[in-house]
C-alpha cells in the first residue's frame, strides 16, 4: 500500500466529523487523517501525503460515496465556504 516516498493508500476511510476549517475528519490506525473536500459520513479512498506526529493529510483518490449526506452538512459547509472569503 506504501511506496517508497512514503505515501499510503487507503482502501476505504470513513469521514466522521469537519474540523472549524471545513476540512474532512477522519481516523486511520488511531491517527487523525485530514482530508480535503470530504463531508462527515463520506467513506473515501484517500492517499496519505503528509504525516505529522499527531495527524496526516490525505488527498481523495476516488469520487466519494456519502453513507449519510442531508442539509445539515450541506449548510455547514457553505457557511465555512462563506467565512473564508
């Protein structure tokens, strides 16, 4: 799943929450794994770029598939959208 620039590829992440910035939250092997443009009940396939002691970043790899998408995300989103202008 590695390779030798030390990016990981993982199979099947599940999106749980949005951190303040409205970035997609979720857990791999206990570590917190960010990831861009993802909602909260997304399950994703996403490439680890970044690791840091407490989190990494991940960059989606496949059009994601939402377990539970409604308004409320829809809303959340647009409103971290807004405030970042």
């Amino acid at each position: 799943m590695g390779d030798k620039h030390g990016t990981t590829d993982l199979p099947s992440l599940l999106i749980e929450d949005l951190t303040k910035e409205g970035v997609g939250l979720g857990r791999w092997e206990g570590q917190v794994v960010l990831v861009e443009g993802s909602l909260p009940g997304d399950r994703v396939q996403v490439r680890i770029v970044r690791r840091a002691r407490r989190h990494s970043v991940g960059r989606l790899l496949a059009d994601r598939k939402s377990t539970r998408l409604n308004s409320s995300h829809l809303v959340i989103s647009y409103a971290v959208f807004c405030l970042k202008k």
